[in-house]
C-alpha cells in the first residue's frame, strides 16, 4: 500500500475516466506505458477507484474561478497586461493562499 504522484495524459480515449475527473480522483494504473517520465493513459490501462478531495474540489473552482475573471477572451484586445504565466500563477494563489496545506510544489 501507499500512494505515488505522476504526471499522465489521456493518450488514447478511457471510458474509465470521467470528464473531467474529481480532483482526489484515485487510479489503479497496470501496464501503461511511460514516455519522458509521463504515464501515457489508453483504454484497458486505467481503473477509477473512486475517491474525492473536498480541498481539492474547493482549490480547483477557486482556481477556475480565477482563471476566468483573469481572462476575457470575449473582449481581449490583445493588449492585456498579463501573460499566461501570470494568470496561471494568479489562479494558482487563488487555489492555496490561505487554506488550509500548501500548494503542490513542482
């Protein structure tokens, strides 16, 4: 028993996963393939074991929430003072600054 964080991608469609997956979702992984240190996920390879984070849950919609008042794409005009790294770097404090446990460090 135990737990172990790697980065995966949906290489090839899964019926197992749901779109998108609860955050705290909990995968069993047999016989993926790993390619540059990341877990390719195809059909066959990936069981759902269930499970939810309810601090997941929260961090993600304050982060998505933040994504979305950051970025307007409706009205851009291409002259927006931020950058990408900015706005992902502004939804991220809006996940963790405050709550409880740190952020995921990469």
């Amino acid at each position: 028993d135990g737990s172990r964080e790697a980065v995966a991608i949906e290489f090839s469609p899964c019926p197992a996963l749901q779109s998108p997956p609860v955050p705290g979702t909990k995968l069993c992984l047999r016989g993926c393939r790993v390619r540059h240190g990341t877990v390719l996920l195809e059909a066959g390879t990936v069981a759902v074991l269930g499970g939810e984070a309810p601090g997941l849950v929260a961090a993600a919609r304050r982060a998505s929430e933040s994504w979305l008042r950051d970025v307007d794409w409706k009205n851009y005009s291409g002259g927006g003072p931020k950058t990408l790294q900015g706005v992902a770097a502004s939804a991220r404090e809006a996940a963790w600054d405050g709550h409880r446990g740190a952020a995921p460090t990469r």
